[in-house]
C-alpha cells in the first residue's frame, strides 16, 4: 500500500500537525519509504496467532476504589502556557 | 591525588564508606569534568550544580553518621526523558519547552532513596526516538571516542546518546537511560559502556515520557558490568503507580558476579548472520562465543525463525503507540504554544514547530496505521508477528537454552551527518536490527564492550536472557568483560 498527496495530507491533518505542501510532499516520500519496508509482514501466515496485548503474562492489579491523590490543581496547571484561576486558558471554541 | 572521575561506582563506594573521600569532593570533580567537557561533547542539555551539591553535602552527613544507601554520594546523570521535580525535563524536544515537573520519576526516586546525587540532565534523540542522538532539539552528542588518525565526530549512537557519552567521558559515575529498540545498547556499544534493558515491568515506567508504551524500559549504561549491576539493583522496584511494573522481589544483581558459567547452554541465533555483516563483528561473536566455552558454557546453534519480521513490525507498533501518547502535547497542559486562528489552527501550529522531523515522522506513520480502514491490515498484524517472535524465543528458552549471545550493532559508531542515513529513515532504523526483538519480547538484553575494530572504535557484544533472569545476563557479561577488558577512549575534549 502507498499514499498519495492527499492521504498525506488527510493524516497530517488527524495528527494535527500543519504541514506545507513542501513538507506534505517530502513526508509523502519518507511514509512510503517505511510502508514498503513493512509491507514484508505480508509473507507471515499469522493463520490462527493471537495478537499480543501484553508482553509479560500478568494479571492486571486491582486496587480499592478510593481517592488516594488529588487537590493539588494549581500544581497540574503550573505548566501550562496559559491558565487562570486554576483553569487551563484555550482559544474560544464555542461561537 | 588521583582524579576521583575515574573511579567505578563500586571504587567509588567503598573510599566514600571508609570516609577517604567525600561526596561533595567526588560531585565538584564530575562538576568540573563537564564543565571542561560539556562544550566539546554536548552530552548534558542541563547541568544542576547547586542540586548537586547540596544532595552531595546530605550524603556526607548520611556517611558521617553510617548511615548511607546504596548509592550514597554516587553522582548520576539522568537522561532528559526522566521527571526530575522542579528541573529542565523536555525529553530534548522543543514542545516541552521550559517545562519542569511538579513530580519525580519512581526510577529516580529510587536512586535518590539510595543517596545518589543528580548531576543534571542528559542530552537524547527527542522524544527517545532515533539511532544517532542527532534527532534532539539541543543538537548531536558527540561520542568520545575517534577513530584512530582522524578528526571526524561520531554519533554516540541513539536514543540515549547523552547517558553513553557521559559515561564514556566521565562525566557521572552512571548514567539512567530507556530503551524501546534498542537505546541503551546500541549507544553502550558505541561507546565502550555496559548497557543493560531489564526485563519489561522490571522498573517503573512511571513519570517517564512515554514513547511506545508495550516497548519501553528503563535501565543503567554503566562504565562496567559491576557498576550496571549496582545501579539496576537501586532503580528497579515494583510500583502501584506503573500497572505493567511486576511484582517480584529485585535481587542482589552484584552477588551474581563471579559465578560459574559451567553447564550453562548459550545459543548462538543463525537469523543474526545477516548479509553484508562485517567480518570483524563476525569474528568478535566467535570470540565471545570462545570465551564462553573457556568459562565451561557449551555453545548451542539456535533459530529464531521469525527474527527479520522484528524491525518491520517494530515500526509499526511503535509509531502506532507514540502517535496516541503524543497527543497530549497540544500547546494548552505545557510546554510550547504557537497562538492560531481558532484552537485547532493553534493545536496544529504548535505541534509543527515543537515536533522535529523524526517525531513528526512516526506520529504520521502511527495515526495512519491506526486510521479507519487500516487497522487490521497493519497494526493487528504486527501484534501477531509480535506473538510469533515471543514464541520463538519462549521455544529456544523451553529447549534448554539459558542466554543467547548475538551482535548488538551492524558496525561501530558512524560520521555525524552521515548523508546516506540521513537520506533515508529505514536505513537508520536498521541500526535496530539485533536490538528490536529483545523490546518485542520483553526480555532482558545486556550490551557489554568486547574489543576495538580496525579503526579502533568499540564493538559490543549482546546477551539476551529469560524474563527476569537478569542475574544470568550479569554473570555472563562478567566473563565477556574479564576476558575482553575494559576501553576508554582518549582525552582529546
């Protein structure tokens, strides 16, 4: 399978990462450099093989339903670009 | 007065244990070593001599008063990908510019719980991904050693080139790294280091940025074997925080030094021989396969029949669980924002000017494997081929074989700037071709320096072992070592 211009283009986009048409074009050659060198998966017979969820055979842990961190808000946002009172500042998204 | 940077972790221990030197003279040698160093190698993107210090001046009360871990003293470097509260961690990517945590990694943690002093933060391929070091925002890393007769700088090898330059330089005792393909062993062997990839669950992957999740692991790049068992011994630990940490007690990995190789089977995989490999990687595995037989291991051939499946799926599954943990970096929690039209506009711009081309690379590659229509096609697939690599070597391991010994890089470090891989990424990404099926499985793999080729740059040699038997990887490794010696490159920075 390859891509064309357009499918570059359209996977940029659900990346959300902007792309020039110089950039698009460039990528386009580099994604189909790496889709034909995965395309050799297609010799394996996986007829009857589990996918693998998980590399090491063990029961997922299960801990009590409880609070057991939090109420450090002003710590979570210390980070961020933009933030008031508390609350993460983004540009408006309702009209 | 010897210079205390060339002292091993365990050197370094025992004057620090009898009061013959102190921590807060061990860390202002490191201190100045990258100082003199930093500008010429690049290996540090942050260096925190005031932490450093003052973590130095606790672990000489701590020594004073007989009470010192593990680690008391030692002085790390900790590469950029670890969270280190309040300190520079932006994984050597612009996106997370400015960002310093309001948490600490559990590895770290830990190494601070032993009484290991922060030096500062080392340089990587942003976001772990890449084979050179030459994907990092703050620049390449240059690898201390040279080849014999020329000026040329070397990559260290990626993604952890930071850690193995430090290490090689001495510029820490030792150095945290991860590795998801092949990062801690490729660049131990390009730079004459013992890196080592626990087994996957056997430490915290908690406050790590994540890279392909079912693939990373932490692990030590040391200056020897002794020193990377200490080291894991200190950063492995089971973790509430981290679902995929095991629970199972963490040895004495140092204890396991010195025991006898004798009855033990080492496979010899004939996947590995691939074409076009160097005759002298070629010899150097017969060499380490001889010294293994000298040891009384007997010397088994092997297959693992589905080894050259590793890489292709590798970029699928890796890209595919990057693509999803790289969302988060979205110009509104931290680090970068470039201001848009409206908010996706800002998204967008934000993750092309924070994102370098081999980031962006691989998030495309992973939303499209995971696209509508694709999924089965691709990243199902992968996860089958996955199964079948486990199988084979759960097959050879079944079969009586207690290690495999394998090639751990097609050829010693190469030129910063090589034109013919940076024209092509797959070409790159075979770098990873004796490291990537170790991550597939989940296995342990250990990188131990074995000898100089003809341009006198480091070959390693690797070791692959059951899940959690790292304790069999370190006494093997130890042989290798004992035999081979130990490589330092000249001071020429």
């Amino acid at each position: 399978m390859s891509v064309d211009l357009a499918t570059v283009k359209r996977v940029a986009r659900l990346s959300r990462i902007a792309v020039t048409e110089e950039e698009a074009e460039r990528m386009m050659g580099e994604l189909n450099g790496i889709l034909g060198f995965v395309e050799q998966l297609s010799e394996v017979d996986v007829s009857d093989v589990e996918p693998m969820t998980s590399v090491t055979p063990i029961r997922m842990r299960e801990r009590s339903d409880a609070v057991t961190d939090g109420d450090k808000a002003a710590a979570v946002v210390a980070n961020a670009p933009a933030t008031d009172q508390n609350f993460f500042l983004v540009p408006k998204v309702v009209e | 007065m010897t210079d205390l940077t060339s002292l091993t972790i365990a050197d370094a221990r025992d004057r620090l244990k009898s009061r013959a030197i102190s921590a807060v003279e061990l860390t202002e040698s490191y201190l100045s070593a990258i100082d003199a160093a930093n500008g010429a190698l690049n290996a540090y993107v942050a260096v925190t001599p005031d932490t450093a210090l003052a973590m130095a001046k606790a672990s000489d009360e701590r020594l004073a008063a007989g009470k010192g871990g593990a680690l008391e003293g030692i002085p790390l470097g900790v590469k950029d990908l670890f969270a280190t509260e309040g300190i520079h961690t932006q994984a050597a990517s612009h996106i997370l510019d400015g960002f310093k945590p309001k948490y600490e990694s559990t590895v770290t943690q830990n190494l601070w719980n032993a009484g290991a002093v922060l030096l500062g933060k080392l340089n990587m391929d942003e976001f772990a991904m890449g084979s050179s070091n030459e994907s990092s925002y703050y620049g390449p890393v240059v690898n201390p050693w040279k080849a014999e007769g020329s000026d040329e700088k070397l990559v260290p090898g990626g993604s952890s080139g930071g850690s193995a330059a430090a290490v090689a330089a001495r510029l820490c005792a030792g150095a945290t790294a991860t590795d998801t393909g092949g990062s801690i062993r490729q660049p131990a062997a390009f730079t004459a280091t013992v890196g080592i990839k626990p087994t996957y669950g056997r430490c915290s992957r908690w406050g790590i940025a994540a890279f392909a999740s079912s693939l990373d692991q932490a692990g030590p790049i040391a200056r020897d074997v002794r020193d990377a068992a200490i080291l894991l011994k200190s950063m492995a630990s089971v973790d509430l925080k981290d679902s995929t940490s095991v629970d199972l007690p963490v040895p004495d990995y140092e204890a396991a030094l010195g025991q006898s190789l004798k009855g033990m089977k080492i496979g010899i995989p004939k996947e590995y021989r691939v074409e076009g490999m160097p005759e002298e990687i070629e010899k150097l595995w017969a060499q380490g396969m001889a010294w293994l037989k000298d040891a009384g291991a007997e010397i088994v051939d092997i297959s693992l029949p589905h080894t050259k499946y590793a890489l292709p799926a590798y970029y699928i599954v890796a890209p595919a669980e990057a693509s999803s943990n790289l969302a988060r970096y979205d110009g509104v929690r931290y680090g970068l924002r470039v201001e848009g039209r409206d908010i996706a506009d800002m998204y967008e711009q934000t993750r092309a000017a924070g994102f370098g081309r081999e980031v962006k690379r691989r998030i495309m590659i992973g939303t499209y494997v995971l696209s509508a229509g694709y999924y089965d096609a691709y990243y199902l697939k992968a996860q089958k081929v996955r199964t079948l690599i486990k199988r084979d070597f759960e097959t050879v391991f079944h079969a009586g074989v207690d290690a495999i010994l394998a090639p751990i890089t097609p050829s010693s470090a190469f030129a910063i700037g090589d034109k013919e891989l940076a024209a092509d990424p797959v070409k790159m990404y075979l770098q990873d071709v004796f490291t990537i099926t170790v991550n597939m499985a989940g296995l342990p793999g250990l990188s131990v320096p074995a000898g100089l080729d003809h341009k006198g740059l480091p070959l390693g040699l690797q070791l692959i072992g059951k899940p959690f038997e790292e304790e069999t990887l370190f006494k093997t490794a130890h042989v290798i070592e004992q035999a081979a010696g130990t490589f330092s490159p000249k001071v020429w920075w």
